[in-house]
C-alpha cells in the first residue's frame, strides 16, 4: 500500500507541515505531562482512524515506558481503573474536541471545567493544543491513506 500523496515532496505539504511538525515539537516542551500528551494523541487517532498516528504514538509511548495495560484499555479509558483523574479529564476533552461534528453544543462545559480542575491555564493551553495539532495530522494521513506499522521510535525526531 502506498500514500496517494508523497507529502515528503511536495513544496506545498513542505510549507505547510513543517508548521504543524513544529507546533507538536513546541508541545514537547510544555508543562503537560508527556504520557498525558501521548494518551491524547492515541485517543484522538483511534477516534479518527488514523493508522501511521496510532503506530507513532503507541510505540513512542512504550518506548517512554507506558505499559501495555495502560495502552491497550485507551479506547476504554471510561472503564478502566489505570488512568488518574487528571488523565481521564484529557481523555474526555479530546473525545469531546475531536468529535465536534458529532455534538451541536461542541466541548461541554462540564468537560471543559474538569479539565480545569487538573490543569492550569498553561497546561490546558497545551492540552488544547496537542487536540488540535493530532487532528491535523490525522485528517491529512487519512485523507492521503499514509501506510502504517515501520515507524520505529525516535523516527520522528
């Protein structure tokens, strides 16, 4: 299987994207937890389909020692006991921001006052951020139907 698109050649995608790339390296360095950045990402990609995001961030997220427990029950967060409220609140904002088209009033106020329960105003900046930019990048590889599972950790840079 093959992208319809090489976004690695395009002069176009290499204006565009190399904006996007940087934002989610700017996120890197904020006050919000890494492995709470990575759930969000997972969240998000398994919620949009996105294969090659899904193979990035699960191994980037074991390679920074996530368990295998905690990755396998992501799409079941609800449900399982291993994420701490602080995660479970970003879990459900990123459901909630990823799934605009899916509910007329958009992010709740009670999912958005939880978040703030967790987060200062940094950190949800940042939250709200990395909801964004994984949007992007998944939209763009499902769009473009990016292969996924050679990604090897630290690949991305």
């Amino acid at each position: 299987m093959s992208a319809r698109l090489n976004m690695f050649e395009s002069p176009t995608a290499g204006k565009v994207w190399k904006h996007i790339i940087s934002a989610g390296k700017a996120l890197a360095d904020s006050s919000l937890p890494a492995a709470t950045q990575e759930l969000v990402k997972i969240r998000a990609s398994q919620i949009n389909g996105c294969s090659v995001c899904l193979d990035m961030h699960t191994k980037e997220a074991a390679a920074a020692g996530e368990t295998s427990v905690r990755l396998n029950l992501i799409a079941t967060w609800r449900e399982a006991t291993v994420f701490t409220e602080a995660e479970r609140a970003a879990l459900e904002l990123t459901e909630q921001g990823t799934r605009l088209a899916d509910a007329a009033g958009g992010v709740t106020d009670e999912a958005w006052a939880n978040a703030a329960k967790h987060f200062d105003e940094e950190q949800l900046v940042a939250l709200v951020s990395v909801i964004s930019v994984i949007n992007a990048f998944n939209r763009g590889n499902v769009i473009i139907q990016q292969p996924a599972g050679g990604y090897r950790p630290g690949q991305a840079g």
